[in-house]
C-alpha cells in the first residue's frame, strides 16, 4: 500500500501529512477537518482540497502538526496537505494549478 508523507512549514509550526488510498477523509490531530475550529483556519486548510476537486476523494489524509498559532498550524497544515496530493497522484497539472492559485502553497 503507497503512503506518502509531505511537510509543510509555517513560523514554528511544523505539520506531517499522510496520505494514503482511501475515502477522502481528512484528520488533523485526529480531528475530522469538517469540524475543525476556528473556522478561518478549516476554510485555509481546505483550500487544496478545494481546488484538487474530485481528485482528493480518492485519498485519505492524516496530518499531525506541532507548534505554533492556529493560523501557522492551518497554513502547515494546507502545505503539507498540497504536496502530499501532488506527490501521491503524480499530477503535473495538479501542481500547476496549486502554484497558479498561490505560489507558497508548495
């Protein structure tokens, strides 16, 4: 079974994300991101998925983050959930539209 493990960075918060086959369900620190709070930080941590579409369906996401503020933890943790998609599915076109919408989404 493929599992790809990506990192995102943002001040001192530092987030691990896991993605791995499955029924697109996405965790942070165990929590299901559909009820993460504040909700400014679940809308920033949704944004890759948002834009991936249908593709991030297909995997599902656990990511573990450390240190920091809420908004650090959320900007780590839609970094790491970025490049984890772009190296699991190996999609290019994927990548360009991540670095289209923001260049440090990646």
């Amino acid at each position: 079974m493929k599992v790809v493990v990506a990192s995102g960075k943002r001040k001192s918060a530092v987030a691990r994300a896991s993605v791995r086959k499955g029924l697109g369900q996405v965790r942070s620190n165990s929590v299901p991101v559909e009820i993460y709070e504040p909700h400014l930080a679940r809308m920033k941590i949704m944004e890759p998925l948002t834009i991936a579409g249908a593709k991030s369906a297909k995997v599902d996401i656990d990511v573990n983050v450390q240190g920091g503020g809420v908004m650090g933890q959320a900007t780590a943790s839609r970094t790491a959930i970025a490049k984890g998609l772009v190296q699991f599915l190996e999609d290019e076109e994927l990548e360009t539209l991540f670095t289209k919408y923001d260049r440090s989404l990646l």
